[in-house]
C-alpha cells in the first residue's frame, strides 16, 4: 500500500503538489501572524485562482493586518470588476474605505447599492449577508426594508429581520415584526412568542408591546391570538393578577366558558402565586353549575387551597376552617365517590393535622374504604393515612398493623418503602431502636430520594446514640418528645425538650434538641423563637446532617410566612451555594429564581 502511495504522489500533476504546499505554508503563515510572509504567497494564490473566496479572505486579512490598503482597493476593483454582479467585493471596497476613515464616501457606496434595490430587489440577499460579514446589520436591515418597499411585500425578509433586529437590540421594531407575521398568519404566534421574550428586561419595551396588543385586538376583533398574546404579555411580566383581570374581562366579553381562566390558573400555580389561581378558579364557579367548567374549577381550587395549607403559606385556623367548609360543600354537591375521593382523604388530613379532630379523620378514612370503584394503590395510600392518625391517637398497635399490611402488599414499590419508614419511626417512638435502625438500613437505598433521605438521617442519630459506650437514656426521652409532636402535643412536647440540657447536658442530641425546639415553635406560630432556633442550628451545626433542614425552614419562614422577599431569597441562596447535594435545593433553586424576578435582582 505504501508503494501505491508512492506511484501515486508522483503521478499528480507537479503544479497541483506546488499548489498544495503553497496553500499549507500561506495558511501556516497566517495562523502564526506572520502576514508579510502569508501575504506573498495569498497573492500568488489567488492570482492563479481568481475565483477562490478562501484565497480572497485570506489576503485581505493580511493586507489589513499590514494596512496596505493601496494594494486591497486594487484586489478589490479587480475582483468587482470580474464579478461585476457580486456585491461582496462592492460592499468591501466601502469597507476598506472605512478602515482608513473615508467614511463619506464609504456611505455613498453603500447607500447607492442600497438605492439599487429599488429597480431591482432580487440581490437583496447577497447584499444584506455582505453588509453583515462586515459587521454593518443596521445597513443589512436597511437592505431587506428597500426590498420590500419595492416589492411592496410587507413580510419579505421576515426572518432574517427578526434576527438583525435581536441581534442589534432594536426591541420596538422587534414588536412591530412579530406583530406584521402574527397578522398574516395564527400559526406564526409561536415564533412571534419565540422573539418576544426578549423584550421583557426593559420596562418601555413592555409598554410598547401592550400598546400595540391593545391596537391589534381593536383593529381584529375577531381573531383571538391577539387577546392570548395579551394575556401572555402580562404572564411573562409576572404580572399575574394583569393576566387575570385581562382573561376575566376577555371571557366575559366573548361570553366564554373560563378557559382562559383555567389555564392561567395552572400557570399561577406552577409559578406559587397561589392568591391569583383561587381567583380565576372562583371566577369560574361563579359562572354557575351550567358551566363548562364548573367540575373542573371545584376540584382545582381545592387543589390550590389544600396545597396553600399543606405548603405552610396560609395555615391559619380561619383559613383552614374556611377550606374544610368548602370541601364539605363540594362533597355535597358532587357526592362521596371514587372521583371525589382524592377529597375526602384531603379533609381527613385537614380534620387530623390541623384541626387536630382525630375522631374526624379516622371516620372520614374509614368511610374511602366503603366507596366503589375506588383504585387499590389509592386506598393503600389511605391506609397509611389511617395508620398515622391512629399513631396520633395514640393507638400504636393499630397503627403498626396498618403499616406492615401495606408494606407487605407493595414491596420494593415506592409505597411500600413509605410504610416501611413509617413503621420504623413509630419502632423508634416506642424505644426499640435495633429494629428501627435495621429497617431504616434497608431503606437507605430506597428508589425515592426523599425516602432514602429521611432513612438514613433517622438511622443516624439513632446510631450516634446507641453505641458502646453511651446509655439509650437520652435518645428514649427525645423520642418520646418526637412523638409528642406528630401528635400535636405541643405544650408536652416542649416541656421534656426544655429539661433536656440539664438531664443530659452537651449531649450528641443537642443540635436534634434545637431543631425539634425550631419545629415545635413554627407550629405554634411563634416565628420570632422558630427563626431563632433554626439559625442556632445553622451558625452552631452548620457542618451537620440538619443545617439545609434548618436553612430551608428559615427560608419559607421569611417568604411564605414574614413576606419577606429579599430575605427569602438570600437565605435559598445560601443553601444552594453552601450545600450544594441537599435534598432541598431544586425546590430552593425554583423559588431563588421566583423571587429573583419579583425583585428585579
């Protein structure tokens, strides 16, 4: 093969081997800088290939790098002379002019080219991809704008000006583009959307984009994507509430059926402005049973509230209530059934948990089980809900039942690893820690990282606590005040945390002291002692297992509880900064970024 290789070098013509290495030294030469050794050889080049634009780049650079202009112009006038229909080498000789502060007659030539587009548009392309290789996009937009003055085609070029118009940041004709394609055609709403989005950092540039969304929905009434845009101007501005006053006011005009209504609903849900989706999901309910989307607005906006409740941002007593009401009303108007059933389990928790109304619960738990068509994993589920407000009763035999018959049904299941981790938390509030421990080991690998999370922190401390060399004592009396919080025996709760210290002074248990202490108060909603604890936590037991715990609890403290946006948001970013691999910081990250916009920061 080698021989081959040889009879084949020598069999190509000389002139093309000369060429060759001509062309690797000139580039070698250019690559290293040095241009008056490249620029010998690019001449020659391009003298026995005129028609090559890698050879005609490549010299020009080295001219301009040697700023030998004179000898440019003249490869220039040569080429345009050649290629009289080219525009590349007409817009570089008024570039090189450039180069040498001839900006006068620079501008004449282009604006002559440009003029020329008026008699005959179809270089239009050409000229414009020139003036842009020269750095010169105002002249490319001015190119395809002459274009379509002569084709009187208002679109023309749509695309390539949208791009300019990002690429130089001239935002309002962006609008004006977006708005030209969106009235030739519905389907280019998308793409108009897809440019848009660009325009929302600079306050006037949004005014001018509702402006001109008003002047559309005037002048088309009857075309609908105009109101959509609208409303998606307001959404992207996170002005949510703007966003429902508009779909509100839309939908009554059209006489509609809430739908607009509905899906800003979920999008103010994805985005935690809980207040604004109770709105659109109200305002639906009230256009009456009749309605399109009556069902579909009870059941979101039970949603909503449950989740307001459960997420800690309204937990009030008065809110609760309020919400217990209502899903009472709405199991009375829609019936106890396998559709609604998600529901009742929802009361029964509200009924448990913060109503503390255990006989309630269990009734309302109970009763799932006698609903037909109701899915097995659903009621499996509910068991475990049952279990729990046996354990809070106080009824731990019934509980422990409960957990293992669901923890046997679904093995190596995500539900039946959620049993599992309860059983071994109630073990371990009745003092049998070997079993809890060898049952919180096993989850250690749980599928749910949740789960495997709150397995292998239990383990831990009972590990920390149970060794050679230490009594169970001190780890038996947390666990008792453990349990007298999920129960909700607050007051009790805190009696045993308080003697702790001088029971068991400087105990491995100090930082879980503080942190039950963090909880016991939140729950009390004596925030100004829950604040004070959690950043003892944080400052004293920054290095351990329960400092992102403590800094994600400070956080929602601050935004969902104080109000107080900045200090939320510093307190995220000190937990996804410092703690990179917690469990918390993707929900950390998806609330920093919130508030950041709220904030303009």
């Amino acid at each position: 093969m080698k021989f081959i290789g040889f009879l084949l070098l020598f069999s190509m013509p000389l002139a093309a081997l000369c060429q060759g290495n001509e062309e690797e030294l000139a580039a070698e030469f250019l690559n290293n800088k040095e241009f008056d050794k490249a620029v010998i050889l690019y001449e020659k080049l391009l003298k026995k290939d005129f028609t090559s634009p890698y050879y005609y780049q490549n010299l020009m650079t080295c001219y301009l790098e040697l700023k030998d202009y004179s000898e440019a112009e003249k490869m220039v006038k040569r080429q345009s002379k050649r290629f009289q229909d080219n525009y590349f080498y007409k817009v570089d000789l008024g570039f090189l002019w450039q180069q040498q502060n001839r900006n006068t007659e620079a501008f004449e030539i282009y604006n002559l080219l440009i003029e020329s587009l008026n008699k005959n548009p179809s270089p239009c392309l050409q000229l414009a991809t020139a003036f842009l290789r020269r750095d010169l996009p105002d002249l490319s937009i001015s190119s395809y704008i002459a274009a379509r003055k002569s084709t009187k085609n208002e679109t023309l070029y749509a695309e390539n000006l949208l791009d300019l118009y990002v690429l130089t940041k001239r935002n309002k004709a962006l609008i004006l583009e977006c708005f030209a394609i969106t009235k030739t055609s519905d389907e280019n709403l998308e793409k108009a959307k897809g440019y848009l989005y660009r325009v929302f950092e600079n306050q006037s540039d949004i005014e001018y984009l509702k402006e001109n969304c008003l002047l559309a929905i005037q002048k088309f009434p009857n075309r609908p994507i105009f109101d959509d845009l609208f409303i998606w101007t307001f959404i992207q501005n996170r002005d949510f509430e703007g966003a429902f006053r508009q779909s509100n006011a839309i939908d009554k005009r059209e006489r509609g059926d809430g739908n607009r209504l509905i899906d800003l609903a979920e999008i103010c849900l994805s985005n935690q402005d809980f207040e604004t989706a109770v709105k659109c999901y109200n305002n639906v309910i009230l256009y009456g049973q009749s309605g399109a989307n009556f069902a579909n607005a009870n059941y979101g906006l039970l949603d909503i509230k449950y989740q307001i409740i459960t997420s800690g941002y309204n937990d009030s007593a008065s809110y609760v209530n309020e919400t217990v009401a209502q899903i009472i009303q709405f199991l009375a108007t829609f019936g106890k059934t396998s559709n609604t059933s998600l529901y009742i389990k929802e009361l029964a928790d509200l009924y448990m948990f913060y109503q503390h109304d255990i006989s309630k619960a269990i009734s309302f738990l109970e009763e799932i089980n006698t609903i037909p068509g109701v899915q097995a994993r659903f009621l499996a589920e509910t068991k475990l809900q049952l279990a729990d407000a046996y354990l809070v009763s106080g009824d731990i035999w019934e509980a422990q039942l409960l957990y293992s018959q669901v923890d046997k049904d679904y093995k190596e299941d995500p539900l039946g690893q959620e049993a599992k981790l309860r059983n071994a938390r109630l073990s371990y509030f009745n003092a049998d820690f070997d079993w809890a421990k060898e049952q919180l080991d096993i989850l250690k690998t749980a599928t749910s990282q949740l789960i495997s999370n709150d397995a292998i922190e239990l383990s831990l401390m009972i590990q920390e606590n149970t060794g050679f060399d230490s009594t169970t004592d001190a780890l038996k009396e947390f666990a008792k005040a453990d349990l007298l919080i999920f129960q909700n025996n607050l007051t009790k709760a805190m009696e045993l945390l308080n003697l702790f210290p001088y029971k068991f002074p400087k105990h491995e248990l100090d930082d879980d002291i503080l942190f039950a202490k963090a909880r016991t108060m939140e729950k009390q909603k004596n925030l100004t002692l829950a604040i004070k604890f959690y950043e003892t936590v944080v400052a004293q037991y920054g290095y351990d297992i329960l400092a992102d715990n403590a800094l994600y609890h400070l956080a929602r403290i601050y935004d969902f509880k104080l109000k107080d946006k900045q200090k939320a948001k510093e307190t995220y970013e000190k937990l996804i900064f410092e703690y990179t691999s917690s469990l918390f910081s993707v929900e950390a990250r998806k609330r920093q970024k919130i508030l950041k916009d709220e904030l303009g920061s």
